[in-house]
C-alpha cells in the first residue's frame, strides 16, 4: 500500500454529518468516502493522473 500524508481538514458540521452518512451506506469510513470523491472528481477534471496508481487506491473497485 503506498504511503498516505495526513491532512486537517475542517467541514462544516452539516457537511461532516452529511459526508458520514454517504460513507456510512457505502461501507466507507468518513476519510475514504472524501478521498473516494476527491479523487472521483480530480480524474473528472482531468488533474489526476492516475497511470500508475492500482484500481483499489484509485476509487475504482
């Protein structure tokens, strides 16, 4: 497994709330749904360049 950096990340209370449950029904931890959407949304952007980055640490499953 690569190397993961840790990041504060301040949400508003709703927003935190909301983001749990998401996580919540798709079996995700709160951190792995965020990260799941980050980088759902970075690819979509076309600023992620995931090439060499294995299926189950890019989101994809």
């Amino acid at each position: 497994m690569a190397k993961k950096k840790a990041f504060l990340l301040r949400l508003d209370p709703v927003v935190l709330e909301s983001l749990q449950r998401w996580a919540a029904d798709d079996l995700r931890s709160a951190n792995a749904q965020a990260e799941f959407l980050l980088r759902r949304a970075l690819h979509s952007a076309g600023r992620l360049n995931d090439r060499n980055v294995p299926a189950a640490e890019n989101g994809e499953e």
